[in-house]
C-alpha cells in the first residue's frame, strides 16, 4: 500500500468516526427499506459525514487516485445529499486543470433514476458517485444499462463482502478478514416477504435514501 493510500485511508476512516450517527441502529420501533427495496435493521448514510468544509474537501481529493478519466464533462451522484462532495472535486480538478469546461453536477435519484425516472443519459467522460453501498448491486445496474462504466463509478462508503479490485470503493468499513481497518459488521438483509423484523413490528418501515 502507497503512503498516499495509507493517508487517504486513514483519513476517510477518521471522518467516519468523527459522525457515528453515519450509521442508523435504532433497535426498535422501526428499521429500514433501502432503495433497492430490501430490509434492514442498520441504514448507511454518507450524507451524516458531510458536515465540515475540511472532511469534504478530504474526501473529494481522495477521488481523484480512482479517476481514469483525461476530463470530466459531468458528474451524477445517485442523490444530491453528496453533490458537496462533486463540487468540492470540481474546485480541485479546476485547480489542477485550469482549461477544463465546468462539468455539470446532476442527482439521478437512486434506482429509480436508473431505470428512468429522470434524465440519466450515457455521455462521454462522465463520473459517477455513489454515496454508500452494501453490495454492487447499483454499480452493476448503471454498468449494465451502458450509463457509465464500472471504472468511472466510485462508491464513497462502503459496508459488505468483498467486491474486488473492479470496483472503487473510498471506505470499506466492512470488518473482513481482508480488509484489517474494518470495524463495521456485515449487515443483515432480507426481501420483503422474509424480512424478520416486520412480524415484530406494528408500524411500517421507515424508507430513507
């Protein structure tokens, strides 16, 4: 691992400790329904690290290493509690490229965008970034529906099994064997009609994105 991994690394872990609330436990009276429509008793939000203008900033410079791209002509979060950190990008990359044309920074709005439900077209040097995932399954949705390849796609926090070197993740603060930072158990998910913790409940799922 290079130094500047091991910073950005450490780093991103820290700003992670720093808002525990990042990630929703509430134990009773609810739990969640993700944007993939599946079940869970813990919720995910990098929205809840995006309070100091330093952590932002940290987070948008440490995008750049997973970059492939000579330009960038747009930007698309999949919701626009991140786009800070898209603009934050912008002001780097600005700074490193003083030529570029300024991109455009548009919220697709989860799966339901991916599947039409806004204007999500495929255009050349487009980055996509993914606010938290726990699978990739959305990574594979755009890549199959040819609206911007795997490499182009950065997830920012992660907790799930290991995806590989195909796919950028920022943080995995998955606890895995193979990832020693980790301190975030897997967590447990389930469809609808199996859900384990909707027989135990009378009101219905909180949804969040």
């Amino acid at each position: 691992m290079s130094s500047r991994t091991a910073l950005f690394r450490a780093g991103l872990h820290q700003i992670y400790r720093d808002h525990p609330t990042a990630i929703l436990n509430p134990k009773t009276s609810y739990h969640f329904v993700r944007p993939s429509g599946r079940h869970t008793g813990h919720f995910l939000r990098a929205a809840e690290t995006l309070r100091y203008g330093a952590q932002i900033s940290f987070i948008a410079a440490s995008i750049l290493p997973h970059l492939s791209l000579d330009e960038i002509s747009c930007i698309y979060t999949d919701t626009s509690a991140i786009n800070s950190v898209a603009y934050a990008l912008l002001e780097i990359w600005s700074a490193l490229v003083p030529s570029l044309d300024r991109p455009t920074v548009d919220s697709f709005g989860s799966y339901e965008g991916i599947r039409g439900g806004c204007d999500f077209e495929p255009r050349e040097g487009c980055l996509c970034l993914i606010s938290a995932a726990t699978s990739s399954k959305m990574v594979d949705e755009i890549e199959q529906e040819r609206l911007v390849p795997r490499a182009h796609q950065v997830i920012l926090f992660y907790v799930g099994p290991s995806l590989g070197d195909t796919t950028n993740i920022l943080c995995d603060l998955t606890k895995r064997d193979d990832n020693p930072s980790g301190t975030v158990e897997i967590f447990e998910d389930w469809d609808p009609q199996d859900c384990r913790l909707c027989p135990a409940e009378s009101d219905d799922c909180s949804h969040h994105r």
